[in-house]
C-alpha cells in the first residue's frame, strides 16, 4: 500500500473508533475501504479446498462427485467468482460418455454432456480440469458443487490412486 492510502486506511478506521464502533465494526470498514480501491479485475478474496480419497461413479443420472462443493461469500453484487475443480480420474466401459455439471445451489450453470469419451477393456485418463466464471450477483454465501454421469453405468473414478492423489477446488472473487 501507498503511503497516502495507508493514511486514508488509518483516518478511516480512526473515525470509526472514536464513533464507538466496535473491533468488528473497524475490521470490517477497513476491509471495505481497502476492497472499494482496488481496481476491477482484482482477486478479493480465495477460498480453497483439497479432498483425498477414491470416488467410483457409476450412475447415468447426475449425481455429486463426492465432497467438491464449495461456498464462497461475494463483497459485492458487481463481483464475479471463478471457480477451478482439479483432480485425477479415470474411466473403464464401451461406449463410456462421462458428463459433468457445475451447479449454484440447485441450478445448472455450466453442462458439459461430453466431457470425456472412453471405448474399450482397457482402462482410460480422464482427469477432471474445470474452470467456469459465475456472476451470482449476490452478496450472500454461494455453494457450488460438481456432478457428473456416465452413459451406459459404466466406471468413472475420481482420485484413482488416493491416498495421494487428491481433487483441489478453488473459488475466486474477482472485482467487478
């Protein structure tokens, strides 16, 4: 920081001291002055989660690949999230179409009906990397979460060789 925004900081969380205001009140309002001068585009905040451990998914309905949800809290309605699922996966079976799904909540915002294809005895790569920018326009605590399915209930497995393969998710803010 500046040494004049660094002043501007220190007059603002001042003023709200002398208003009696409490350390949560000051906290915050120093946040939000520091967030309100960062220019658009900027990372605000990240939220990140690692998962070990195997998932099987043999289901021709969607269902959610395990614990792969995650819950960020936007600064502002003006904000949009990017949202990265990473991991390992492999798939078995003929005609083995896997999909995958982001949802916000319970609705749909990204559907990719042919995310990987696999025809044959042997077993197949079918690592997961999915990036999706989201607009919630909200200020409330998001959940997103990924699902995925198989053509023909075939094998699909996440994370093939936990214990030390592990799915990472990561949530960002971006200023709007």
């Amino acid at each position: 920081m500046t040494k004049a925004r660094n002043l501007s900081l220190l007059s603002a969380v001042e003023a709200a001291a002398t208003a009696d205001q409490t350390k949560a009140d000051i906290e915050g309002l120093a946040i939000d002055v520091v967030t309100s001068q960062m220019p658009t585009g900027s990372v605000l905040q990240v939220v990140s989660i690692g998962i070990v451990g195997t998932q099987t998914l043999p289901n021709t309905s969607y269902a959610d690949v395990g614990t792969s949800s995650i819950t960020i809290t936007p600064s502002s309605t003006s904000s949009k999230i990017l949202l990265m699922w990473n991991t390992g996966g492999m798939a078995y079976g003929e005609n083995n179409s896997i999909a995958l799904r982001v949802l916000r909540g319970s609705s749909v915002v990204r559907e990719i009906v042919r995310y990987g294809y696999v025809n044959g005895s042997s077993w197949s790569p079918c690592p997961i990397a999915i990036q999706y920018v989201d607009n919630p326009s909200s200020t409330s605590a998001v959940t997103y979460k990924l699902q995925s399915k198989t053509e023909a209930d075939n094998d699909f497995r996440i994370n093939p060789t936990a214990p030390n393969g592990s799915m990472v998710i990561i949530a960002m803010e971006i200023g709007g």
